[in-house]
C-alpha cells in the first residue's frame, strides 16, 4: 500500500464517508456523533469485515486488491476522479480502463470539433469508431454522415476502401502503424476479446491485415503527418496530433492541420464547397 506519514489514503477514506447523507442511503439518523457514515455501515455497504476497513482507515494491513478497492469506491459513491484517486493512493496506479460501445460524445465536445473550422477533428473509440466528427473532417477526410454507423471505422475504412490506398501515397506504412496502435489500445482498456473479433472480419476480407495483424507489432499513433491525394483539392499533408477525453480514456481526439499555407488554402476551400 502507498503510505505516507499523513496516511492520505486513511484520511481520503474517512473525509468521503463523513460527507455522506445516511438517510439518502436508507440508513437510519438517529443517535449519529458525527456526520457521514459509521466505519461499520461503510465496511458493511462495501462487503469489507469491519476490523480490516478500520485498519484501512488507521493505515494498517496490506493492499487492498483492486476489487475491493471498486468495491469501496462504491461503497462511499465516489466520483470517476474520486475513484481513480484511491487507487493512486492505494496502490499507486490508476484503476484499468475498460472499453465502453460508442455512443454519444458529449455536447461540449462536439463543439470544440465545431471551433476547428480549417482543422479537420475527429473522436474515435479504442476500437477506431468514429462517434463525432467537424465540418472540416467531413470536406477533406470523408462525409462520415453519409456512412452507416457500423462503417463508420477506421479500419474499415482504410482495409475495406480500395480508393484509399490509391489516395494516400504512404498508405502501407499509415495502416501498419494504425494496426499497431489498434492492438496496443485495445490491450490497454481491457477489450481483447473486441479486438478478436474486429481483427478476424477484417482478416476475411483483407489479406493486408491480416499480413499486418500476425506481425504482432505495437505502435502508438501519437503524432505524424498523413498526406492523401484528396479527389477535388488534389496532394494534402495534414500534420496530426492525437488526446486523450478527459473522463473516457477510451476515446482519443485526432486533429488534423495543414502543414503548409497552401495546403490551409485548401482546406479553406474544401470547406466552403463541402468537400466532396
């Protein structure tokens, strides 16, 4: 267990069970010293034996596995970060990630998609589904509204499209790398049975990923340049940097931005026309 002199993590546990309200978790306010939670009602919502949650408390005993550590985290309604804190302090690592279906990307961040007006942006899944996407992504990368959600991958897109390996000159290396990244991301929320089961289709019907995907290899698609011969604007290089969602580290923000004045010229007028 992460210790300190302080005991941060025995001062954490007790800070978040004196804010809790017993009656809005059903138990009784009667005969109660102290606000918040008895030891025994949280050591008792958390499954926990009362003798080793005091010793928690008290900076005694060994690690709490992980489980017990969700187990309390649920226990005290803890917030994500709240969450994500105990296990900092108790195990000094944050909790996995596990992979969530696509859905939905919030209303805030859809808007700073909508603030990129010549910067193509996206939000993918781990699994590279794309859920939000701007104006500039839909002119100069591809209408993704025009596509049914379920096509709406990248490495649909890039493996089952024979129009993208003629439009990007460098496109080999692009989905090696986009294979490699697929697997290290997959891996690390936790979804290797998704992951399975997308590499297996697209193996059917693309004998280059599955070449790529026996290769075992794993990258990450931090930043780079993409250069595509786009069908109205001609040659673009698109430099990208890629971020992580706050809240959803199984969602990544992929933003593109021309790399030279005139290839923003023609982004800008890809835009106005409404790209393809």
């Amino acid at each position: 267990m992460a210790k300190t002199g302080n005991n941060l993590l025995g001062t954490f546990l007790r800070d978040r069970r004196a804010r809790l309200d017993p009656a809005a978790l059903g138990l009784p306010t009667t005969r109660r010293r102290t606000p918040g939670l008895r030891r025994e009602e949280v050591a008792q919502r958390a499954r926990v034996s009362v003798t080793w949650y005091t010793w928690l408390e008290q900076g005694r005993g060994g690690a709490p596995s992980a489980d017990v550590l969700d187990q309390l985290a649920e226990a005290l309604v803890l917030a994500p970060a709240e969450r994500e804190h105990l296990f900092l302090l108790a195990l000094g690592r944050p909790p996995e990630v596990h992979y969530e279906a696509p859905d939905d990307v919030p209303p805030r961040l859809q808007r700073v998609l909508d603030s990129l007006e010549l910067s193509p942006a996206l939000v993918k899944t781990s699994a590279w589904d794309i859920v939000a996407w701007n104006r500039a992504a839909a002119a100069v990368l591809t209408d993704y509204s025009a596509l049914a959600p379920q096509e709406r991958n990248l490495l649909r897109l890039l493996f089952g499209d024979p129009g993208r390996r003629v439009g990007m000159p460098n496109w080999e290396s692009h989905a090696r790398l986009a294979v490699a990244t697929f697997r290290l991301e997959m891996a690390r929320v936790g979804a290797t049975e998704r992951a399975a089961a997308l590499a297996e289709e697209l193996g059917r019907s693309s004998p280059a990923f599955a070449s790529m995907w026996l290769d075992n290899e794993v990258d990450s698609y931090a930043e780079g340049t993409k250069r595509i011969e786009h069908p109205v604007a001609g040659p673009l290089a698109l430099e990208y940097s890629t971020f992580s969602v706050d809240g959803r580290p199984d969602l990544g923000l992929v933003i593109y931005t021309p790399s030279t004045a005139e290839d923003r010229e023609r982004v800008r007028s890809l835009v106005a026309s409404g790209g393809w």
